[in-house]
C-alpha cells in the first residue's frame, strides 16, 4: 500500500492529509486563530465543584472553565506545588468533595478541545508523549500497547526499558511503533522526556493560575510523530520553513526516515495536485456515491452520527440478496473511510440494508473492522441488530471536518430545511391581521424576499384583496433581496 503525508502551510492556516493509494484518508485543520488545546498543560484553579456529578468546573485561562471529572483525578490529584494526594487504591472512587475544593490550584492537561457549547475536558493524570513513549510523571508504572502482540518482543522492550528507566519514580507506555527499535533510539526518548518534566516542572513552579506550563507540538511535528513509520513512503512539505523544522524533527527523532522528506516546490498547489482539495469539498455533503450506484446519507447531529446505506440504481446482476450484500460490503469500506475523512467522533449508528443471511452480516462487520483497522482513533463496534443497525463508538478529541470549515447556516439556524413561499405567505397574513387589532394604521407595508412577494402578487392577489376589505386598511408589498426566504416584517404607516 502506496502511503504519503501530505503537509500544506499558508500564514494563518496548516493542513495535514494522509493520502493511501492516492485516495484521501484523513485530513488535520491547525489555524492560528483557533489552534487545538489537547495535550496542554495548565495551572488551573477549581472554580466551582458539583457533587451531585462527581466533577468539578477548573478555570484554566480559556473562554470557558473546564470539566474535570473524579475518575481523572483519584489516583493522583495533583496540587499546583506538584505534591500528590492519592485516592483509594481499591477502586473506589472517593467522593469529589474529599479530592478537591474550591479555589484549590491543580495542575491539569486538556484531554478533550472544547467541542460547541461544552467547555475542554481535563484530566489530572499527565501524560507527555515522544516518538516511541509516553511518559506518565506520576504512575510509576512501565506499561506496554496492547497492540505489540509478540511475546518476544513485548519481553524485549521491558528488558531495554527497565534499565533505562532505573530508580526513576517516573512512568512510562511503550507505544505501538517502538515495536522493532533500538535500545538507543528508546534511551534517547526516556532522555528527552526527562528533560521536557524537568522544564514542566520548573514552569508549574513559577507559573500563575489560568498558564500553560506545557505545550503539544504544531500540527506537522505531531503529525509525524504520530504517524510516520516505515509504511509512509514520502512526506512532501510546500514550505521551506515548515520543511526544515520538519526535517530538523525528523532528524532527531527518526534519522532512519530523513530520505521520506521532500519539500514541495511545484507550482500548482499540493493539495490540488492529489485531488484533496476536492476530497475535501465532498467531504462535507451529507450523499456519498458509491461505485455500485449505491450511495450513503451521513447526517452529524449533537447526539451522534448516522450512517444510512441506500442501493439507488444499483440492481445487481443476480437477485435482491446479492445486490443488497454487495452494496452492503461497499458501504461498510465507504463508512470507515468516512468516518475517517470526517473525523466524525461519538455515538455512530450505520444503517445497513437489511440481509437475511447470517454469513453475510458477518462477512460486512468483517469488511467495517478491516475498514477501522487503519483509523488512528480508538473504535468499538457492536453486533449488528436484527434491524440491521450497528452501534459504534470513535474516540472524538476535537470537532469534526464539517465543523471545523463550516457554520449553522444564517438562513435556516442549522435546522437544514427552510420555510416554504407559501407557509411564509400565510405566516405574514397571520400577523397582519395580529398587527390592526393592535394597533391603529392607515396603511400597512410588507417587506419580505423577493420569492415570497411574487408568490404573493401573482398567485394570492385575490387573497390579498379580501384581506384588505376584512381590516379596511390597503396593504404594500416590498421585496428585500437582503431578506432570508423566512424573513420578513409588517410595517404600521
């Protein structure tokens, strides 16, 4: 498989894509004005603590206070002077009030951006991640991912590290790609992140409530440090700044990989050049086509995301079984991708059409789990139901595509549909006839859109005439072309 990163820098905004079999998978957004908090660390202070939800509201400098839940602190609830104070070891979540209070300073990190109405989720268990490591300041533990399966190799890794860790009280997990590496590339990171707690400490020290003592790497450099292995057969970077601190990152951290880095020079943009440009503009209609002739209807709301699997023209050359089967195993590859590409996070429900034979359910839940295999997002997916729904979960961290380039449309206040001409028309008789019972007017002017006033004109004429015998007072009509179709108003002269 032909995989490539793609790294795209204008002044106020950078864009990742990871482009496999010249197919766009996933697309990341960084704009300076709005650049994601997820992996800060801050000196916050409890502002308000709710017992009734085991949680607590923690200032933390931005616009609104974060959420800090029980769970994310009995273990070691962190003092801002950087003490501890465990909680129960046997499980028991003890009860907020006993782990913090009001006003009490607390050195917290962003696990969560804030995601529209809600503010960022935190979490007191720090964690700062290098290439191949993460290191855990107060855990004391050494774990491994679940994902190195080898026994070998998992028994390798613990032998390297347990040396190189020592008499440190620090933790660390072994991430996924330190499979294979060397003792020294392994040494370098626990140096590295011994050095960066040295500096976080320093900063927590001498910093004031509502500052950040630890910051996450820009986009390109967590980009590549997230996903850069040996699969990723090139990284082409269109600016020569953004290049050099990429190469110079790369260098460092994976020297073995420094031939993957190109700096794009063409003249037509990188991202047109793959098509991701387009990809991406697809990316944010609700239809998805499918091969077959088949399509998917992706609809996001605040509760969750659902998938629905339609077989439009497509007939199939057998019979209805067949034909739904196969539409199915397309879609369940089109959901994953999509779900990808959109960063779609939360509650999922797919829609599949429905089968009757059982091998074929399975053979598509096989078809979504090898579509997941590649998402970096952590997924659960459920049986299929006998209504042919699957339930999943993604792991959303920040906001979705659509959300990130697009707003609640002014027209219809995100509701997707808009009044029609004749329900707004009947809408502004309503209140004309509300308005004279009120008040006292010779004349009445209505301005409204330009639809909605011709509709009016040419085709409720003899309505309006009756209108105006029933409250004795001529009414004017006005198109407004600044005016949304639902928009309008009524006048008293």
């Amino acid at each position: 498989m032909s995989e490539e990163i793609l790294i795209n820098v204008t002044p106020r905004e950078t864009r990742v894509g990871v482009v496999e079999n010249g197919m766009l998978q996933e697309v990341h957004i960084e704009r300076a004005s709005k650049r994601g908090y997820v992996g800060n660390v801050y000196k916050g202070r409890v502002q308000r603590v709710m017992p009734g939800m085991q949680a607590v509201f923690v200032e933390i400098g931005l616009e609104r206070a974060a959420f800090l839940h029980a769970s994310d602190i009995v273990r070691t609830a962190l003092a801002a002077d950087g003490t501890e104070s465990s909680g129960n070891g046997n499980g028991h979540i003890p009860s907020i009030s006993e782990l913090v209070h009001e006003g009490q300073e607390i050195v917290v990190q962003v696990v969560k951006d804030p995601i529209s109405t809600k503010g960022a989720r935190l979490s007191a268990h720090l964690s700062i991640p290098s290439r191949y490591l993460v290191l855990l300041p107060y855990a004391r533990t050494l774990g491994i991912s679940a994902r190195i399966e080898d026994e070998t190799e998992r028994q390798r890794l613990k032998d390297v590290l347990t040396p190189l860790i020592g008499e440190t009280p620090l933790g660390y997990i072994v991430r996924t790609n330190a499979e294979g590496q060397s003792a020294e590339s392994l040494a370098f990171d626990v140096a590295y992140l011994g050095k960066v707690w040295r500096v976080v400490q320093e900063n927590i020290a001498k910093a004031k409530v509502g500052e950040r003592v630890y910051e996450e790497l820009s986009l390109p450099l967590r980009s590549l440090r997230d996903m850069l292995n040996d699969d990723i057969e090139k990284v082409r970077v269109d600016s020569r700044e953004t290049f050099e601190k990429v190469a110079k990152f790369v260098h460092k951290f994976m020297p073995h990989l420094d031939d993957r880095i190109e700096h794009y020079d063409g003249e037509r943009p990188i991202f047109d050049l793959y098509g991701v440009e387009d990809e991406m503009q697809r990316a944010l209609k609700k239809e998805v086509p499918l091969k077959s002739g088949g399509y998917l209807i992706v609809d996001q709301t605040e509760a969750m995301t659902t998938i629905d699997v339609n077989t439009g023209a497509y007939l199939g050359s057998r019979n209805l079984e067949e034909t739904v089967y196969r539409t199915n195993l397309e879609a369940a590859q089109a959901a994953a991708r999509q779900l990808r590409l959109r960063n779609l996070g939360g509650i999922i429900i797919i829609d599949f059409i429905d089968m009757n034979d059982e091998e074929h359910k399975r053979q598509v839940l096989r078809m979504l789990g090898k579509g997941l295999a590649r998402d970096h997002a952590k997924t659960t997916v459920y049986p299929m139901s006998a209504l042919g729904l699957v339930e999943m979960t993604r792991k959303r961290t920040t906001e979705s595509l659509a959300r990130q380039l697009c707003e609640p449309c002014p027209a219809c206040n995100g509701r997707g549909v808009l009044k029609t001409a004749e329900t707004v028309t009947y809408e502004i008789f309503r209140e004309i006839t509300r308005a004279v019972r009120q008040f006292n007017a010779q004349q009445l002017l209505v301005m409204a859109n330009p639809l909605v006033v011709n509709r009016i004109l040419e085709e409720e004429s003899n309505a309006v005439a009756e209108l105006e015998e029933f409250i004795s007072k001529s009414i004017r009509f006005q198109a407004e072309e600044h005016y949304s179709q639902e928009q309008f108003d009524v006048v008293l002269l």
